[in-house]
C-alpha cells in the first residue's frame, strides 16, 4: 500500500470514527482501528508515524480544545487532542 491509499484510508477511518462516537476521536484510537483492519502493522515507530496527526485535519475534523491522556506505552502517557465532526457537536450541544 502505498503512502497516498494508507493516508487516504486513515482519513476515512477518522471519518467514521469522529462520525459514531459522540466525544470526538484521537489519533490513538485512529492508529487502533487501523491497525486492527491490516492497515498499519502496529510495528511502526517514531518517523513513520509522523504523518498521523495531520490525519483528523485532513479528514476535516475540528479540534474541540480537550485533551485526554494516551493509554499506548508507546506515547509515554502524552496528551492527545480531541477531534469531533462540526456538525454532530453542534447537534449535541442544542439537546
């Protein structure tokens, strides 16, 4: 798989990630999920993970401003932004 179909692939996972679960989506969950349908390994590290946080803008999410704390060993416990779909956000915020 190439660069541009792994990416593009990303994309549509944050999608439907950001688009079914109601608190937004953070990279980490992206990089599971992809990881779970084949296309990442999970043995991927530092440089060659570079690319995944322009994954949610590219996929035209919004940051909401909240962070959550990493559960992955390998993120050291870093904080991660929230993403969210505009238009379900702005639904929830009117119930």
């Amino acid at each position: 798989m190439t660069y541009e179909e792994r990416k593009a692939a990303l994309v549509e996972i944050a999608k439907e990630l950001a688009e079914t679960q109601i608190y937004g989506v953070t990279v980490e969950e992206i990089r599971f999920e992809a990881e779970r349908r084949g296309i990442l390994t999970g043995n991927e590290q530092g440089r060659e993970l570079s690319y995944l946080s322009s994954i949610p803008k590219a996929a035209g999410l919004h940051v909401s401003g909240e962070r959550v704390r990493s559960s992955r060993p390998s993120s050291h416990g870093n904080y991660q932004s929230v993403w969210y779909v505009a238009s379900i956000n702005a639904s929830v915020a009117t119930v």
